[in-house]
C-alpha cells in the first residue's frame, strides 16, 4: 500500500491533569474510509504505546507496533475513537476523537490508461483488457472486474454492431478479433462496466468511448 493516509492523534499530558491538549493531523480531514484498511499513529506523551487502551465504534482496532494502529469499518457514519490509560491496574479515558467513514470514491474505468478519448489504431490493437482504477487516491485499492459490454461504431457507415460481453478484465477472443480489423475513424465503446471493490461492493461504472485515430 502506498501513500498511506496517517493520521496522527497526539495526546499531551501533565503529571496532574490528563489530555489538557490535543492536536490532530489528518490529510484527509478526520476521514476513515470504508472496507479497507487505514493506518493512524496514537501516542500520548510520558506514556508506553503499550500503555494504551484504544476503543472504536462502528469498526475494528487493531495494534500493529508499536503506537501503529489499523482501523476499518463496514457502515457510513461517525466513528469514535477513545484513547484510555491503563495505569496501576485502572483505566483512565483520556479522549474521544470523532471521525467519518465514508466510502472510497467511484472508480474509472480504463483502457491503454485512458478512460476514453483518442487512442491511435496501433496502440488500442496492443490493449489485453478493460482496467478499473481510482484517480488521485492515496490507497493502493484494487477492482475485480467482473462484467463489461463492447460496441464498435464504424467510420464508413456508422452502424453500431455490438461485438461480445466479458465477465472479466480481459478480452474476449470476439473483441480482440474485432479490435484487429479497426480502423481509423472508427469508434469503440465499452459499457455496462461492473466490478467488485475491498469493500464487496459492486460498482457499476460510467461507459468509456474511444475515438480511434492515425
């Protein structure tokens, strides 16, 4: 997973009043994202990690090292982080940091690593299969494709003809047939996209249309 999102709860204590000050930074603005896991960093000054107790509603916790935590959750909705302090034998709740889960945001679908557009012959002719992917997200998350439709539009009449139906990312022999007899002018369109997210969503995907040039 790359460019993971860290949110970082820092809790600064006292030998006498406990969490006096709290500073939270989060990129994403205290925003959890649903069906995967999202990485946070909990500490609290003078203390152990291991000396931390952390709760959380409408998810799962868990300690990875150190002061290292995963959380995930399965429903849209606020979500209450509670920091505690296990301290000669008793528990102290320090504070409850309030996010959001929310759900990652629609993928794309994609071919020759475009979402449609001009795509010369030669190049589209080199494509295996339709990819789902999402833009400018931090998360490295990965869609299953699991249904997508293809029509072709010739230049020379403009007539529609529908070429086959894939219930994976790949192409079928029909299409890849069909792709190597395109031509310039001609216009290819994928439709019907489906595919199956970390979170056991199925998305269903906006078409992609290419225009096929020199």
């Amino acid at each position: 997973m790359k460019n993971l999102i860290l949110l970082i709860i820092v809790l600064v204590c006292s030998n006498i009043l406990l969490a006096q000050h709290i500073t939270v930074a989060n990129t994403r603005l205290n925003i959890i994202y649903m069906g995967i896991d999202n990485p946070i960093s909990i500490t609290v000054e003078n203390y152990d990690c291991d000396d931390l107790i952390i709760y959380c509603t409408n998810g799962l916790i868990k300690q990875d090292d150190g002061c290292q935590y995963t959380i995930r959750t399965s429903e849209v909705g606020e979500v209450k982080i509670t920091v505690n302090i296990k301290k000669d034998g008793e528990i102290t709740a320090l504070k409850t940091i309030y996010f959001r889960s929310q759900r990652i945001p629609p993928p794309v679908a994609q071919v020759a690593r475009k979402s449609g557009g001009e795509v010369s012959v030669n190049e589209f002719k080199l494509q295996k299969g339709v990819g789902v992917v999402l833009e400018g997200f931090d998360f490295d998350v990965k869609y299953a494709v699991t249904n997508y439709s293809c029509i072709i539009i010739t230049f020379s009449n403009k007539e529609a003809k529908f070429i086959d139906s894939s219930s994976e990312a790949k192409f079928t022999n029909k299409m890849t047939s069909a792709f190597n007899k395109i031509k310039v002018g001609d216009e290819v369109i994928f439709y019907d996209i489906r595919a199956n997210g970390p979170d056991e969503r199925q998305c269903l995907i906006e078409s992609i249309k290419f225009d096929i040039i020199e």
